[in-house]
C-alpha cells in the first residue's frame, strides 16, 4: 500500500473513535434504571428529577411522580406515561411521539415546541399547560378526539 493509502486509513482509524455515537446515558433514581431500552418503572419517585436530553423511548413509567422533572429535550417515544403525575413537568421539546399519557395530571406542564404526534392524551390534566408549538398531529385529545394532521400545532384541531 502506498505511503500516502497508509496514511489515510491509519488517519481514518484514528478518527473512527471520535465520530461515534455516544452511548445513551443512564441515570439511576430511587432504584429505578433510566436511559436502558424499554426500562420499567410503574410508580416510581422522580419528582423533581433531572432528566434532560436523556433517551427514555419504551420506557414504563405508569403512575410514576415527575412532578417538577426536567425532560426538556429528553425522547420518550411509545412510552407509557399513564397515571403519571407530572405537575409543572419541563418538556420543552421533548419528542413524546405515540407516548401514553392517558389520565396523566400534567397541571402547569411546559409543553412548548414539544412533539406529541400520535400521543394518548385520554383524560389527561393539562390545565394551566403551555404548549405553544407543541405538534400535537394525530393525538388523542383529553376529550377522546383525534387531532389534525398537519394543523394542529399549539393547539388540538
């Protein structure tokens, strides 16, 4: 192999280490494992937790508290959030892509820029919400409707 070839492909190994994907953090509260593929938590203790930008996709936290938790950023994708109580959660663009948040009390939740495409929001509590620019496209509304496809951002239409 020419000088130049070696070159490369040493440079090319060097760097591979670099431009991989960092591994999911975890973080363990209270006993329960977060951040682990498909985790199961039912009626965990987060309140007022930090889990900001933290991969949770297939997570069960049925009945969990996470009151005053920071999600913002966080994914939650096909998660069971159902009976979780989430007063004055921070969800800041937070992905909560077909999530379960029936019968959720999200009181005060921040919910802006958030995306709840195809979520379940059956009998949830998002009174005092703010979910300016949150996609709430093809979810279930608290009320049992289906939101717009395509128009419904901020609000269920």
């Amino acid at each position: 192999m020419p000088a130049p070839t070696r070159i490369a492909v040493l440079l090319a190994a060097l760097a591979l280490p670099l431009l991989a994907a960092p591994a999911s953090a975890q973080v363990v509260i209270n006993g329960c494992t977060l951040g682990v593929h498909a985790a199961s938590c039912p009626g965990a203790n987060l309140a007022g937790a930090n889990l900001s930008g933290l991969q949770l996709a297939h997570h069960n936290l049925m009945g969990a508290d996470l009151s005053q938790a920071n999600l913002m950023g966080a994914t939650l994708t096909y998660s069971r959030l159902n009976q979780a109580r989430m007063n004055r959660v921070k969800l800041s663009n937070a992905i909560l892509m077909f999530t379960q948040l029936a019968g959720a009390d999200m009181g005060g939740a921040d919910l802006s820029g958030a995306n709840l495409t195809g979520a379940d929001l059956t009998g949830a509590n998002l009174s005092m919400a703010n979910l300016s620019g949150a996609n709430l496209s093809g979810a279930t509304w608290t009320d049992g409707r289906k939101c717009g496809v395509g128009n419904s951002i901020g609000a269920c239409k």
